[in-house]
C-alpha cells in the first residue's frame, strides 16, 4: 500500500496564533494589512483582540 | 504625501492633503467601512468579524511617516450608537487605548505632538457615522499648543492648573466633578457649550495618569457627552480634543478634553463668519454662566 502523502505544513501566522502584547488591562494585536498600513487590534476582555466572534 | 506651507500672514503652516478630497463620504451602514468584515460581503478596513477596540492607519492620512501619522480609533464593531452611549468599561479601555497611542508616537522622531481628537456630526465635518475618532501625529508643534505655553507664562505658572482653581472657586460654571476630574464651561468660552474636562492633579499626559484618575477621566466624559444629547434632545454635534504635553520630553501641559460644540439652540448653529475669521475676535449669544446652568441640568437628568 503506497505511503500516505504528508500532512501539508501549518501557517507560519494563523489570524489568532499572532504573538499578543500587553499595555495595562489591554492586550493589543498588530497586523499589517494588504497595503502595508498597519493595524492594531486592543481587547480589554482578552477573548477578542480580533478574528473570533 | 502632504505639503506644508508657511502663512507668513498669520505665522502659521497650512497643511495640503489633497488626496483627502476623495475620501469616503457618508456611506451607508451596508458599506461602512469601520464595520467589520462580514462574511460573502466585500472586506472592510478592519479584517474581522467582531472587535473591541481597533486603531489603523488612516487610509487618507493628512500625516504619514516619515513625516507623522494619522491613524483612525473605532470605539466598536456596533454600527450605531456613539461615545456616550458605549458601556462604561469600554470608554475606560478607550482611555487606556489613547494612552498606549500617545506614548508609542510621542517616541517617535518625526512626531512633535500628539492630537487625539473627534469629530461628531455632520455639522462639524464627520464624514463617517461609525462611532470612531482619529489621532494625528503632528510633525511639527501646532499653534494652539504655543499659545497654552504663553498663558503659563502670563500667569506664571501652568494656566489650567491656575484656570481649574478660579472655576472652582466660583462654582458657577462647573456641570460635572468627581474626585479625579471636574468638567466646566471656562470664563470666557468661544463656542455656546464648549467646555473643559481637566484632571485635577498636574497631569502632563494620558501616560502620567493613575489607573483610577483614567477611569473617572471616561465616566466624566460620558457624562458631558450624555449631557449634550439630553440637552436638546438630539444627538449633539462636537469636536473632542485632548490637550497634553507635546512629545519632545518636556513636561509643560496640563492632561485635559476641551469639547466644542457649534449648537447655539436646538436647530440653530454658531457660524465662524466676519469677525471671528476677520478679525479673530469670537463673538457669543449666550453667557458661560447660562449655558452651564443648561448643560449642569441636562447632565443631572441622564445621571
């Protein structure tokens, strides 16, 4: 029976997997957009700093 | 990018950005570019379903880097609603979102000030409805800083410490305080609402703030901003400003919000016209007395 191909390899970056920074009760999420221009997601829960509803 | 030039006549610059004269006007809610991206619906600025707070870079920057910034801070992935209207914890987290973007641009080498700053109404510009407000890194001092330096100098001392002392003194002017903040409408006010939220301690910026003095920093605001709506019973028109020390190191500036509204009655609004553009001199229909007395009012009934 031939091998099974090789899972293919993980994102570096999923959306939710980006590294997450602190500033007092928030925690922030940078992005660069498609434009280059940058973005900056703060959630103060800390369940939304962007991308999960 | 921009161009700046000098007004030799009035010995001020005159900033150019003529790429904002297409900048997205008044959408739609379907097409509100602040909302967040929905699903099998083209993609907006913010590449989300659901957020809290979000700041980017303005897409029509009047300043960019190398030479500034211009950056956009939506409250909420709510559509409707506005700043008074947000939920306490989220204007106290605004606070902290100010801060955390006046700290990181004043670091920067090509930003001398840091103007935190709303606009609400079509009366007074908005061209989105979204509940959002912009901060712009200024590459050079602006004027109004310069002339809050001078009024420290003609008083001797830092002038809204001394200015806060006189209101609350006389009493007659103040509409909202609580123990870290105290909201008035100033002796000589140049719009028929306008008015001042000043930190009672000598607060040079947002960053020099206690966790506690930001909090009733937010409820303060709230409170004014629900006052200007109950006033008239209408949404009310403003221009928020965040007045701080400029980020070149130096500590001279006193943390507080100036608002001015342009409303003069329900339906009626103060114009810049002959002598206020002519002349510079503003002037008012109503006594600071007067419309603090209203606004004092408006504010107990939404409290």
């Amino acid at each position: 029976m031939a091998a099974l191909p090789p899972d293919p390899p993980e994102p570096a970056h999923e959306p939710d997997e980006q590294p997450l920074e602190r500033f007092g009760p928030l925690v922030l999420r940078r992005l660069v957009k498609e434009d280059g221009r940058s973005l900056i997601s703060f959630s103060w829960t800390g369940r939304n700093a962007g991308g999960k509803s | 990018m921009s161009e700046r030039r000098f007004n030799e006549l009035r010995g001020e610059d005159v900033v150019y950005a003529v790429h904002r004269q297409d900048r997205t006007f008044l959408p739609s809610a379907d097409y509100c570019p602040l909302c967040p991206t929905r699903p099998c619906h083209p993609p907006t600025e913010i590449p989300f379903r659901s957020f809290e707070i979000v700041v980017f870079d303005n897409l029509f920057p009047t300043f960019e880097a190398p030479q500034g910034a211009a950056e956009v801070v939506v409250y909420t992935d709510d559509h409707y609603g506005s700043f008074a209207t947000l939920a306490p914890e989220r204007a106290e987290a605004l606070m902290w979102v100010w801060r955390e973007r006046y700290e990181e641009l004043a670091a920067r080498a090509d930003v001398e000030y840091v103007l935190i700053f709303e606009n609400r109404g079509v009366e007074v510009g908005t061209t989105l409805h979204h509940p959002h407000g912009q901060i712009y890194g200024f590459p050079f001092e602006p004027p109004v800083i310069g002339l809050e330096r001078k009024a420290d100098a003609r008083l001797g001392g830092c002038a809204t410490c001394t200015l806060l002392e006189r209101e609350l003194a006389s009493a007659e002017r103040v509409v909202h305080a609580n123990e870290a903040v105290v909201a008035y409408v100033p002796f000589a006010a140049r719009w028929p609402y306008e008015t001042h939220v000043v930190l009672r301690e000598h607060r040079a910026s947002l960053a020099e703030c206690t966790a506690d003095e930001l909090e009733r920093l937010s409820s303060a605001l709230q409170h004014v901003t629900r006052g200007f709506d109950e006033l008239f019973a209408r949404p009310f028109p403003y221009v928020m400003v965040l007045h701080q020390a400029p980020s070149d190191g130096r500590r001279a500036g006193h943390l507080h919000v100036e608002f001015y509204p342009p409303l003069r009655t329900a339906d009626k609004l103060k114009y810049l016209a002959g002598c206020e553009q002519g002349a510079g001199t503003f002037i008012m229909d109503v006594l600071p007395e007067a419309s603090a007395n209203a606004l004092r009012g408006a504010i107990a009934n939404v409290s």
